[in-house]
C-alpha cells in the first residue's frame, strides 16, 4: 500500500512538471494505477489550492473499483465545487504529517459513509516540486472490513478471541469476543483487561498474562508499522486441560496397576506426553535463542500435534515478519538518509566545483561557506550572463535555520533568473526586491552585494543592498570599495538601488564576505570587527585564492578559540587575470551508476550541474524525460522476468546471468547549442519507442495500461532515437536551448 502511495505521488509530480496537464493525462494516471493493483479500493492525486492551475483552487482526479461494471473508472463526484478535499480530515492528517517525497502517512480508520459504507483506512504520500514544496497528496484506501474478514476465524482454542485497535487513536477495529458490547470504533478505555496487554515495539511478539472475570488469559500482541495493535488472548487453562487431564488419567492408572505394568506406563508416559512435551518446551527454547529455522517434528493427530503445527507455523510467519521487517527498517533508513543529504542539497546548491571555470584564463574565482546550524541564511553565487558577463553575488538572509533557508533558496533563484534575463545589477535588485515584499509575512529580509565583471575590458559594474562593503586589492594593499550602501532588499517595495562602476586592472582582487566574518565572537564577547579583517587579509596579499580564503578562516577560528559559531561565514574572493582564451569547447561527461530507484537523485544532481545556467523551464522537461527513462532502466533492463517474456533469443543460462549480473546504467550528457544526454545498459534488448502512442481520445477504462510515460517523453523532446549495439541498449535524447 505504502510503495503504491509513493509511485502514484511520483507519477503526479511527473504530471504537475509536464506540460501536457490534460484532465485525460490525469485520469489516466489514477486509473492506469489502479486498474494494476487490485488490492486497493480506489484513491488518487489531489493538489494544494491552485498549485496545478492558478485559476482552479482544487484538482484531483480519484478512481476507483465499480463493481457495477467488473472495472476501474474514474469517479467525477469529489472534482464538484461542493466538495472541498482540502478540509477532510485524511488530507489534513496525511498533508500535516509528511516531512520528505518519500514519506507516507496512515489515516486513522473511518466509516467511508460517501461511498462504500465500511471501515476505511488511508495512506499516502506527498507530491513535491523540484524546489521540495508541496504541491499535493495521493491516496489509496484499504477497506479493513477484508482484514476482519479473516482475523474473525482465528480462534486457537474454544475460548479465545482477537483484538485489532489502534493505541494511538484509542480506537477498536475489531474484537471477535462473543457477548460483549464493545464494537469496532469503541474506545480501548471500555475494554476493562487493555491496560493489562503488554506489548512494546514492532521488532517483537510481547506474551502478557492477566484475569478477567476470574478466567486467566495469555495473550500474544505484536504492534504493525502502522502503530495498528494485534493481540490473541486465550484462556491459559484451555492450552493445558488436555495435558491436565491425560496426567490424572496415567497418575490413577499406575496407583491401581501392577508393578508390571508400572514400567508401561512409564513408557507410555514418556513416548506420548514427556517427548512431545519435551520437544515443544526445547523448540520454545530455540526460538527464544533464535533460530528462527526451527520445526518440531510430532507426528500425531492429538493437541501436540496440533499444537506442533501451530509452532512450526508461528516460527515461519515470526521469521517472514521479522525479515519483512527487517526490509522495511533497511527501507526508513534509506529514506532517513536521503533526508540527511536533502540538508545538504541547500549547500549544493551554491557552487562548489573549483576551479569553476577551468577553460577560462581571463578570471579566477574561490568561494566558502560555513553554515552555523545546519542549513544557513547566507549564500553567494557566479554565473556567466554570457560569454563577456561573470556575475558574482554575496546575500545573507535574516535569521537563521531552515526560515532562513528557504528565503535563502527563493532570493537566490530570483537574482540568478532576473540576472540571466539581460537586467543590469540596479534593475535586478529593484525587479527582486518587490517580488520578495510580496506576501512577506514573516517580514524577512536579505542584505545583498552584485556585480557585473565586463571580461574584456575589467569593468565592473555593482550595486550595493545593505551588505558589508568589499573589500579591493588593486595595487598596494586591500581596502574597502566605495559604495554607498542602500537599503537592504525585501524591505520596502518601492526602494531604488544605484550602481557603481569602477576598472578592474590586471591582477586585480575583490573579496566579499557576510557579516557572519566580521561579528565572529571568542569565549571574551570580542568580535573579529572590520579593522581585524582588513589586517588579515593584508597579512596574505599574493597567496592563491583558496589558501587565501582558508587562511581567512583559519584566523577566525584561531580568534573564535573554539567558542561556538553563531552565525553563517561566508567568503568569496574574484582575481581579474585580463587575458582571453579560446571559448571553452563542450564535450561528454560521463556518470556510471547503478541501475537502482534510489540513485535517482545522484543522476538528477549530475544533470544539473550541466545545466545550472540555462532556463528552469528546459531543466523541468529535460528532468521529467530523465526520471521517465532511469525509472524504466531500474524496473526492466535487469530483470530476468522481463528477459524470460521477450526472449526466444534469451537461453536460460543467460537469464541466470542476468540476474546475478552487476546493474551499471552510464548517463552520457553534452551541453551546446543543444542538451544530449544518452542512456546505456546492458540489460535485455528492448526498444521503448516501439510501444503505441495511447489513444487519449477513449475512457480511460478502455485504452491498454501503459505507454503514457513514453509518449509525455516524445513530445517534450525535441529529438529521441534508440539503437541496439551488441549487448547494449542506447537511448539518446536531444533538446535545443533556443
């Protein structure tokens, strides 16, 4: 249920960043997604008010089984004006508990009273932009009535009885005592015996004892991963009454027999009470040491044959939950680590890669930043505007942690897009500052510093919004530039910024820094201060950039000695060389990776980084083809299963090899006037671009599953071709920049 939230939620993202957001495409989706998972009663995707299309407040799309037609069909009804999803209790508690894409949420259970009139339960998984916002939700709903179903014929002994509740919500799903009043959606608070179960974690079966109406139980509860309690109490003198009375019946048997038939009933004591019995308590023993493989071996017909049975069965299901446990534990992890690098994407997104611009002589450029917590306010940036262009910024955001962040993220991407689209440093800082003062409620703000470098005459032009003055090494020592600093941005929506110009010569430095530098404390209360930082980076006139910077820093931390840092520091220093080279010539790079869902990210990240400079609209598309082709590669190019359909070209020996073979996919990327990127593996021969085109013209219950990715593919790229050689697949596809 939780993967299958989590592959609706990636099929919506795909959906929301393609540009061909039809309600066809969409009912496609749900339905397509349903009509392969039977065990599900229906769900879909819902987005935040008008995060799919600015002029409608809510777009879903839900589908569901109808048995009135044998099939999946899309159900109109919650898309009405009437229904507002967005206050439901299932999309508050799963839209306020998620905290990353691959995060899922459980409703607590529900009478479905607007459709199927049963007890309910939902999960589902958040739908994120490429900027990790929230956009919507998917579903899907679990009819628990199918799990009562079955819990109701469990019945171990006479008097036993099963227990489904949910602690958390204090909620009975359902108790299969006869005679009693409590009924599924009772509060566990009415059950008198609750507070005497014992269970702990999800990793054990806790055994508990208690009395009720002078009847002894024991019970087995176990917590699922959903938080659902299950518990099977059984009257402790049922499990033994049998045992009980065989014992008296032997005890009178030798009183009134012979001597010589003492020694029978010994034996017979011991071959069918002492043995099985022995046997059952040394495999309990076992399996509390934890072999897991243990099986008694009672070959008869009585209680401790089936009680044998039993065991053996309980060992095979403790050791099937226990490894299912084990994958889903190894499963949060891995979504704990992703969480983990999420924090540091934030850094990734400034550039790191030095030297940045290697084919570039005319310039040189080193930059650092060490957050206090974290994630941090400050940021700094470089980007060619265009061959003659470098442009550098240095900002730091108001507060600090993830608020902080997050403006950080948004004043970023403003300045860069605003700078690319041919603006001059005044009209930038004018054209973001009154788009950050829009629905500023936190009323943040960012100091900000931006100059243009002309490259081959030296001039640089710049603009000054609050921030530290730079300072400028141009001859003798450094000192501070010259200018007048304005008001910082985000704070008033009308404010005009003036720039400055001045003639960088050859050899030429500019450092800039945030204030996180200059306000560094020691364990004295002492600041590093403006005079410190202009004799320190005097004392390392002439190193190269990054020991300068290092150097810079390491006076700091010297100062600060070892008192904990309490702002964001943040250092970039540009050298003007004047000498010109050749344009830099574009040729493929290269990643090598596993063929792994999860390396997803890692591919996205090396896309990126080609194309940190070009249009987000074109980085959205080439993305979604990206996510289409690698996610297709994981599922199919290794899977022997896959090989044993297509091939009569496929012996067996080869699908073994297949199997255990190391899955590599190599993503090949150019950048030019044209993006190029290629996909190569090894895996069976399959040619994507043979598969249909869907006909979106019929319902959706009509059309065949599948081809939906390929043909979004197809028309957002601007060239897709396919080509088999030898063992390999090759996929390449091409999209122009202009």
């Amino acid at each position: 249920m939780e993967r299958n939230a989590i592959d609706l939620a990636l099929a919506g993202r795909r959906f929301y960043l393609s540009q061909e957001r039809s309600p066809e495409l969409g009912i496609s989706i749900s339905t397509e997604n349903f009509s392969s998972f039977p065990d599900a009663v229906g769900g879909g995707i819902w987005y935040e008010p008008y995060a799919l299309d600015s002029d409608t407040r809510r777009v879903c799309y839900y589908a569901f089984y109808d048995p009135a037609i044998g099939a999946v069909r899309h159900d109109p009804d919650f898309e009405t004006a009437e229904y507002d999803y967005h206050t439901q209790m299932w999309y508050t508690t799963i839209a306020g508990g998620l905290y990353g894409q691959y995060s899922v949420i459980w409703t607590p259970p529900y009478y479905d009273d607007a459709g199927s009139n049963t007890l309910m339960t939902t999960v589902g998984a958040g739908i994120y932009d490429n900027d990790g916002r929230l956009i919507g939700i998917s579903t899907v709903d679990w009819e628990i009535q199918s799990m009562v179903d079955r819990l109701s014929i469990i019945k171990p002994t006479a008097g036993s009885f099963v227990l489904l509740a949910s602690p958390k919500d204090d909620y009975v799903i359902s108790k299969t005592r006869e005679g009693t009043a409590v009924l599924a959606g009772a509060s566990l608070q009415d059950l008198s015996w609750f507070k005497e179960l014992s269970f702990g974690g999800i990793d054990t079966v806790d055994i508990g004892y208690f009395t009720d109406n002078g009847v002894g139980y024991i019970s087995f509860s176990r917590l699922f991963t959903n938080d659902w309690l299950f518990t099977i109490l059984i009257p402790a003198k049922e499990i033994f009454a049998d045992i009980d009375r065989r014992n008296f019946l032997f005890t009178f048997f030798i009183i009134i027999s012979f001597i010589s038939l003492l020694m029978s009933a010994a034996y017979l004591l011991s071959r069918i009470i002492n043995r099985p019995l022995h046997k059952l308590s040394s495999g309990v023993a076992e399996l509390g040491g934890g072999n897991l493989d243990k099986q008694i071996n009672i070959q008869s017909n009585d209680e401790f044959g089936t009680l044998a049975a039993a065991f053996n069965k309980m060992t095979v299901d403790l050791k099937e939950s226990i490894e299912q446990n084990v994958r889903e534990h190894a499963e949060k992890e891995r979504i704990g680590a992703e969480l983990n690098v999420a924090t540091r994407i934030q850094l990734n997104m400034l550039p790191s890669k030095f030297p940045a611009f290697p084919n570039r002589k005319e310039f040189d450029i080193y930059a650092m930043m060490q957050p206090a917590r974290e994630v941090g306010g400050d940021f700094y940036d470089f980007f060619l505007i265009d061959e003659n262009t470098l442009a550098v910024v240095m900002a730091d955001v108001s507060g600090k942690g993830v608020p902080a962040a997050l403006f950080m993220v948004i004043a970023k991407t403003l300045i860069k897009n605003t700078a690319l689209s041919g603006k001059q440093p005044e009209e930038v800082f004018e054209i973001v500052n009154r788009m950050l003062c829009e629905n500023n409620e936190a009323n943040m703000f960012v100091t900000a510093f931006m100059g243009y470098l002309d490259i081959p005459s030296g001039l640089f032009t710049y603009v000054n919004a609050g921030h530290n003055p730079p300072l400028l090494h141009s001859g003798g020592n450094f000192d501070w530039l010259k200018a007048k600093p304005l008001l910082f941005l985000a704070g008033m929506e009308d404010t005009l910024f003036q720039q400055h110009e001045i003639t960088l010569q050859d050899g030429n430095e500019l450092f800039l820094y945030t204030d996180g530098v200059t306000e560094a404390m020691n364990n004295k209360d002492e600041i590093f201060s403006d005079p410190r930082l202009l004799e320190t980076v005097n004392k390392y006139l002439n190193l190269p950039l990054k020991e300068f910077t290092m150097s810079i820093k390491n006076e700091i931390d010297n100062f600060a000695e070892g008192a904990e840092q309490a702002d964001d520091i943040t250092m970039l220093v540009l050298k003007y060389q004047g000498e010109k080279t050749s344009n830099e010539k574009n040729n493929f790079n290269e990643l090598n990776i596993e063929a792994k869902l999860e390396c997803l990210d890692r591919v996205q990240n090396f896309i990126n980084e080609q194309l940190v400079n070009y249009p987000s609209e074109i980085q959205d598309q080439i993305w979604i083809a990206v996510d289409e082709i690698f996610s297709n590669i994981t599922r199919y190019a290794y899977n022997p299963e896959s090989a044993a359909k297509t091939a009569d070209s496929y012996t067996e020996d080869e699908i073994k090899t297949l199997s255990i073979s190391t899955c590599i996919v190599t993503v090949r990327i150019s950048v030019n006037d044209s993006v190029t990127i290629e996909f190569e593996d090894t895996g069976i021969h399959y040619d994507p671009l043979s598969t249909e085109d869907p006909n979106l013209s019929l319902p959706a219950q009509d059309r065949e599953i599948g081809g939906l990715g390929i043909f979004i593919l197809k028309k957002i790229m601007d060239s897709v071709e396919y080509k088999r050689e030898g063992n390999k697949n090759i996929l390449t596809i091409k999209k122009k920049l202009n």
